[in-house]
C-alpha cells in the first residue's frame, strides 16, 4: 500500500464512508466496511480516526464542502442583485439534483446523531456549520455588492438554513423537478426583497 499523507488518508477514508452509508445506510456501516470501500486496512482507519463520531464530524463537514465551493464560485457578482442571489441557490439546486444521496444522507446522519447516545452534539454540530457557512456566503456578498441587510447576519443565516433544509427534503421525498424552476424564482424573489439596498 502506498504511503499517503494523514489528511489525505483521512479525506480518503472520508469519501469512503460517504459512499459507504448512502448505500448501506449509516447505522449499517462499520469501520471495517469503510476500510473496505476505502481499499486499505482496518489499523489505518483506526491510525486516522479516533472514533466514530469523529468519523461523522467529518462526514458532515465533507459532504457540506462538496457544494459550498460551488455556491461559492456561483456567487460571483452579476448584474443584479436577484440573479447573483438565483445562481447561488442554482448552484445548490444543481448539486442536490446531482447528488440525491449524499443529501439524503446529511438528513440520516442528524437522525443517528440524535438518537445515538453521546452523539447527540454531532446534529447540533452540523446545524451549527450550516449557519456559518451561511453567514459567511451573506459576508461575502456584502463585501461584492453594495446593499445593506435589512435584517440581521445571524436571523438570515438561520432562516436560510432552515428554508434550504425543508427545500431539500421536500424534493427528496417528493421529486417533481417541472416545478423547481418557479419554486427558485420565488425563493429568489423573497431573500431579494430581504436584503435589497434601503436608503
């Protein structure tokens, strides 16, 4: 076996467990199925990841990193506001067309945080990172268009967080993707009119 950094090893193995428990599901998953899947041994799991909560801080944090640099680049500014606003949350969109799995996964993973005794931190973890990693695409955005927030960072970070989640799942569960299209252009009008300019 090659040798391989740490923090590459360790993003490896990640990757391995995302595949790992969006197929199997992750009550199912063991450190020797994603050691497995990762094509290397048990004891270089266990060189890499103290334990399994470890393991899923790093889930969590992976599969949120898979589509907050797209988000990223897609916010580029443009000529408006509202489309600047639009090809974030296309971008978003896209992904979670792309990747059902993974996205469904995040939601498995908050059920098994919250139910796992001692895991529980993990959910509040990964709904914490959410609204950073919002709070930060609102940062920059202010930084690349003049305009003012009409309410504050934190309540919007929150709020689209949570507005972004139920979106999510409600595709999910129910598909339809002839109605996305409209369902963004609303979004899009809505957080608009949240943080347009006022004089």
């Amino acid at each position: 076996m090659a040798r391989m950094p740490s923090t590459e090893r360790r993003r490896q193995l990640t990757e391995a467990a995302i595949r790992a428990m969006a197929r199997d599901g992750v009550a199912k998953t063991t450190t020797r199925s994603i050691a497995a899947e990762a094509g290397v041994s048990l004891s270089v799991f266990h060189y890499c990841f103290d334990s399994k909560q470890e393991l899923i801080e790093s889930v969590i944090t992976t599969i949120t990193d898979h589509y907050v640099i797209i988000v990223k680049e897609a916010l580029k500014p443009r000529e408006t506001l509202e489309e600047t606003v639009r090809a974030g949350f296309q971008a978003y969109w896209d992904h979670v067309r792309a990747h059902p799995d993974e996205h469904m996964l995040t939601y498995e993973l908050t059920q098994y945080a919250l139910r796992e005794p001692g895991f529980e931190q993990l959910a509040r973890r990964q709904y914490e990172l959410y609204g950073e990693l919002y709070t930060e695409l609102i940062e920059q955005l202010c930084q690349d268009i003049d305009f003012r927030l009409r309410v504050p960072v934190s309540a919007l970070a929150r709020y689209l967080a949570a507005m972004t989640d139920g979106l999510t799942l409600n595709y999910l569960v129910l598909g339809d993707e002839g109605a996305w299209t409209d369902i963004l252009d609303t979004v899009t009008a809505h957080i608009a009119g949240l943080v347009s300019a006022e004089d």
